[in-house]
C-alpha cells in the first residue's frame, strides 16, 4: 500500500511547511479510524491558512483520505479530546515522513501521558458530566423519563472517559471495551442502564444517586486545571474573564454550571462587587484558601 500511495505523500514531503505525515490503515471492514476508508494519510503543517482541510483519491480499489492540519489544530484536538481519533492516529500511525522527528516526539508525549497532559481533559470531562446529570436529574424531576435517560446515558460516557483519563489512558473509539478492563464499576452502571430488567424511572434512579457520589468524590483531583488557572489571579474572576481565558476555552460553555458546583462544595466561594444598577452586586469567584 506504501507503494500505491507513494506519489501523494512524496509531493507533500518536499513543501518546506510540512512537520510529519502518517499513514493509518484501515484494519476491520467498516472503521471507524478512517472513516470507512482504505486508508488516511495525515499532513500535519505548520502554515496553512486553514484549521484543516480534506481530500478524497482513489486509485484502483484503493480508497483514499488525504488530511491536512494545521499544528495548532493538531495541539488543540489531542489536549481537548475534541477529536478522539487524532490520538489514535498519531499513536497507531505509521510514520512516512518526520521532519525533526516533529511526530515522534508528540508520540512519546501521548504515550507517556503525564498528569499536565491529563489535568485539562480530567476537566472538560467532568464539566460535560456535570452539566449532563444536571439535565437528567432536573428532566427525571419533572418527569420526563426518555429524555432524563438521554442526559444520563451521555453523562456515562464522560464518567468512562474521566475514568479512562483518570488510569492515564486515552479514551478510544471503542471506549466501553476499554472501560470494562479499567473501572468495572462505571461498566456495570452502564450496562445495568441499557439492560436492566428495572423500569426506566427505578433505572434512572440509581443512576441519579451512584452519580452523586461521584461528583463529590472526583471533583478536587478532577477541577485541578480549573483552579490552577484561577489561582494565578489575586483577585475575584468575573464570569467574562473567565470564558474568555484561553486555557479554559474548550470548556468555556459549561463553565457556569462547573463553577455552581465548586461553590456548593466550597472549593470556589462567591465575591459580591458592587455595580452600577440599583441593588444588583456582580457575581466573582475566587478559590477558597485553606485555612
């Protein structure tokens, strides 16, 4: 296959702007990993004006995925998480071309996946959670079951890839095989939700309750990224300060709901300021010093 695909990696090799190229293949009938392809080759570059951009080839019976990154992108989807298949692919890719060994080192970091690599997606896990079992608990409240399902089966997936994380793994596409070897208690949880013999609304019921404990249990290790970057301000963060933070953006959007639960586990406290309308004090936070 290197052979077949030889003339649209070699063109790409010589540009100056590109740090790595790999290859995967497709390893089962229908993957995932490439989007059903034959193959995907990945161009990473450092100078394109694009976050990234896609071609499709075919030579043959060979079915072709040519993309193109832009190494900000790149950072951004492997320390987010937001595209979970960029971490497979640089860990299971094979290496055509590596300008200064670009790739290799960026494979030694994922695979060593130190507790600064793991802290930022500990907390965009835990904020999705958070905010999915606040749904589904306020849906199951009003009761509407299907939807309150919904939320809490979602919430389970960030629960897995917070556990994933948590054992200093990278969550993969076929994430609950992977979690049944990691955490057998979030496996179980799962799978007693999709085929329970219980009615939907005892189902959801348990779930509502084994999530609260884990909330109260994960929240300090899981939060660390979030209070390391309020500490380094002295004083109070309004909410605006806050969402627009670069290191908090990936998970900016759940970013109140996240901070309403520090405050109500005493981890962030809440700052009156005065403002200029009437009564009203504007909301700060500021993280609580132990005593």
């Amino acid at each position: 296959m290197d052979n077949q695909l030889r003339s649209l990696y070699q063109e790409r090799s010589r540009e100056s702007d590109t740090l790595g190229i790999l290859l995967i293949q497709k390893k089962e009938a229908m993957s995932p990993l490439t989007d059903g392809f034959d193959a995907i080759l990945l161009v990473i570059s450092q100078n394109i004006q694009e976050q990234w951009y896609v071609h499709h080839y075919r030579h043959e019976e060979q079915r072709t995925q040519v993309i193109t990154v832009n190494k900000e992108e790149l950072n951004t989807w492997l320390a987010a998480g937001s595209n979970r298949r960029a971490v497979e692919w640089i860990l299971q890719g094979k290496i055509l071309f590596d300008r200064n060994e670009y790739i290799s080192s960026i494979k030694d970091r994922l695979e060593a996946f130190p507790f600064e690599l793991r802290k930022k997606r500990l907390c965009i896990e835990f904020a999705h959670l958070i905010r999915r079992y606040q749904e589904g608990k306020d849906l199951y409240l009003a009761g509407h079951y299907l939807d309150a399902f919904n939320h809490i089966l979602h919430a389970l997936h960030h629960w897995a890839r917070l556990a994933v994380i948590e054992n200093g793994f990278h969550p993969e596409l076929t994430l609950w095989r992977q979690v049944k070897s990691i955490d057998a208690e979030v496996y179980k949880l799962y799978d007693e939700l999709v085929s329970g013999e219980e009615s939907l609304e005892k189902k959801i019921d348990l779930l509502l309750i084994a999530s609260e404990f884990s909330l109260a249990s994960k929240t300090n290790l899981a939060c660390t990224h979030l209070i390391e970057v309020m500490d380094k301000k002295v004083t109070p963060w309004e909410i605006q300060e806050l969402l627009i933070e670069t290191d908090l953006v990936e998970y900016s959007f759940d970013l109140s709901i996240l901070l309403e639960h520090l405050i109500k586990k005493q981890i962030v406290k809440e700052v009156h300021i005065e403002s200029q309308t009437g009564d009203f004090y504007l909301r700060a936070y500021q993280v609580v010093k132990p005593s």
